[in-house]
C-alpha cells in the first residue's frame, strides 16, 4: 500500500518523538511491504518562527491533500518563550485549534490503558491498580468553549470576559455515534460525561445521547457528571469502557485520566474527521524542559503512528505488531525516565524505538 503521511515535527520534544514513530513506521513498511512517503509540514511556534503565523493556509492544503497526519507536540515555555508575547490568535495553540477546525476533526479518540509492565507507576492504591483499566475517551474536539465566541472588554468600567460555549444537536448527534460505534467494537458501554444539573448545552447533549443510543440497543448507556466522573476516575477506573463528552471536559478528564495510567508520555490519540483522514499526535505537551536531551518519551507517538495505521489505512494487522512490540520493549524492561522504576534499564528516546523496531519481525 502507498501511502502519504504528512509530519508535523512541532516544538520542544516534538522532533525527537516523531523520528522515532517514523522509524517504527519505516520498519513496518519494510517488513509489510507498504510504502509511506512523508510530506514535512510546519505548525505552532515552528511555523511562527519561520512564517510568523502558527498555521498557514498552504500547509492547511498541503495537509489536507495527505492521507493522514503524524504530529509530535507544539508550543513552548509559557514564561520565557517569545511566542507568549503575540497575541493569543497568534501564538502557537492557535495553529492548532486551526488545524482541527480547518480539516473538521470533530472527534478526538484518546485511549487511557494500564499496562500491566506499568502498575508500578500507577499513582492510584495498589487494589485498585491490581484491577486494571483499558478506556477510550471520546472527546468532542471543534465546537464548545474552544470555538465560541470571545471578548473581554470593560462594562460599565468594570473589565469582563466573555466564552460561550454553544454545541448544536447535530455536532453532539455525529460525536455520539461515533462514541457508540467505538463502543459496538469494545466492551459495549458509554458514559456519557456532562454537567446536566447546570449547563442548557450539557441538557441538549444529554437529550441527542439518549436519542442516538435507540440505534444501539447492545451498548449499555449511563450518564454521569464531569465533577463527579473527575473523581470515579481516580477511585474506580475499571469501570469505564467509552467516555463521551464535550471539548473542554475531555481535554480535562484525558489529562487526568493519563495521569492514572503512569505517565502522559504514553497516552496516544487520534482526530478523525467524516472521512478516513486523522491528525495522529501524543496527548502529551511539548515538554521544553527536556527537550534536545533524548530522554523524551516517544512510546506515546509510536502508539499514535499505530492508531493511524487502524483507523486511516486499515491496516489492524500492522497496528497490532507496533503495540504488540510496545509491549514486548516494556516486559524486557526497557524504561525512559518517566517511566522508570527500580530494577529496570534506563534508556533514551532513540534507544527505546530501537528496541520497538527491532520487535517488528
Ligand atoms: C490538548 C491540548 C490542547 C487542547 C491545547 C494545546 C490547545 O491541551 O490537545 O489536549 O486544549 O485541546
Ligand atoms: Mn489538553
């Protein structure tokens, strides 16, 4: 199969994680017999750098025209980074919110699974850690408090800001079936995440929720309230199966849900639109504190690589062998720094997508 990837390196420790998902990607080419070429594309502070905005509409074309797009992670150090001192449509998330916006990728998949090999560095009691959990979050990701509208200016010489946060039935409607399509092919159960005491958006999602599961009598379907399912998450992460909810919910709950799992370097996800087409990136920031020092975690963005070799090119057979060998590099003990526990082998970005690669037979 011929493929056409298109690589969006980023900022910080972007660059290190993507060259090892690419050299995962390589070897499965090689050994599958596919062909992947990749096509770089500049996005966040990079492209400010280079083309003073964080997104262009040429490379909003030019990603538009691949079959999928791997990304590392974008954006700096808040404090110090110049790209802080532009305007807040300009900074490097902005680039970002574009690119999701601009190629509608209105459902953001983001799997929190504990492994086995990494109980140890489950911050949860070791009871509840002995259970395990394996969840997919489905967040909304192009509509809500991210894409309403904004302003803040002085009323009555008081200084108000205003976010609105807006879903109509038909945004909710494609997100809840995509979630229970999802569920359909795990353990056939949604909960649906919202703040329905509180929130008209929360109401109506909830109403379209109930609607759209008529179509799926198999999936058992529960509500819960984001406060409450903050705290469900910590305490009985075993019992989630999918978690459907809005943007702001789910950018919340998936931080707090891959804090659970050991570590934010290992959460992959994916941003599928109506079509085959996906932006593949690790739920993970760009880490500019470690950047440039090779110790970055890059098992999130192989992951990545591998969700968008299922859910873009249908490839199963050659996503399982980049998890399987994922696996396989952490039994034998193989751990990057945030990941390492006593008795382990400590190794670099680059030493552990060797040990990946050299799985993929
Ligand atoms: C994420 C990030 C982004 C978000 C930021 C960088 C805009 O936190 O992908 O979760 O809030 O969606
Ligand atoms: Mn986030």
């Amino acid at each position: 199969m011929e493929m056409k990837i298109g690589v969006i390196k980023g900022d910080g420790i972007g660059p290190e994680i993507v060259d090892e998902a690419v050299k995962v990607l390589n070897k499965i080419a090689e050994v599958y017999g596919h062909s992947f070429s990749y096509t770089q594309l500049l996005m966040g502070g990079a492209s400010i750098d280079a083309n003073g905005v964080p997104l262009t509409d040429e490379t909003l074309q030019a990603a538009k025209e691949c079959g999928a797009v791997l990304m590392g992670s974008i954006g700096g150090d808040a404090k110090t980074s110049p790209w802080y001192k532009l305007e807040p449509s300009r900074r490097p998330e902005a680039g970002l919110l574009a690119l999701r916006k601009g190629l509608n990728l209105f459902a953001n998949l983001r799997p929190a699974v504990l492994y086995e090999e990494l109980k140890g560095a489950c911050p949860l009691k070791e009871e509840i850690a002995d259970r395990g959990f394996d969840m997919m979050i489905m967040r909304e990701l192009t509509g809500g408090l991210y894409f309403g509208k904004r302003s803040t200016q002085e009323e009555d010489g008081v200084l108000t800001a205003r976010d609105e946060l807006a879903y109509n039935e038909n945004e909710i409607r494609r997100i809840a079936k995509r979630g229970f399509d999802i569920a359909m092919k795990r353990r056939k159960k949604v909960t649906s995440v919202d703040k329905a005491n509180v929130l008209d958006s929360s109401r109506l999602w909830r109403k379209v929720v109930e609607e759209t599961a008529k179509d799926y009598p198999e999936v058992a379907l529960e509500h819960m309230l984001v406060d409450n399912c903050a705290m469900q998450l910590v305490k009985d992460p075993a019992q989630f199966d999918v978690i459907l909810t809005e943007n702001m919910f789910g950018d919340i709950l998936s931080d707090e849900a891959s804090m659970v799992t050991g570590s934010i370097g290992m959460l992959a996800s994916a941003s599928l639109n109506e079509t085959k087409f996906g932006l593949y990136e690790p739920s993970g920031g760009s880490a500019p504190d470690i950047a440039g020092k090779g110790i970055a975690n890059p098992i999130a963005t192989i992951l990545s690589a591998a969700m968008m070799l299922r859910y873009s090119f249908d490839l199963d057979r050659e996503a399982q062998a980049v998890e399987t060998a994922v696996e396989k590099t952490l039994r034998d003990g193989y751990r990057t720094a945030d990941i390492m526990s006593e008795g382990k082998t400590q190794v670099g970005t680059k030493e552990i997508g060797d040990r990946i690669c050299s799985y993929i037979v």
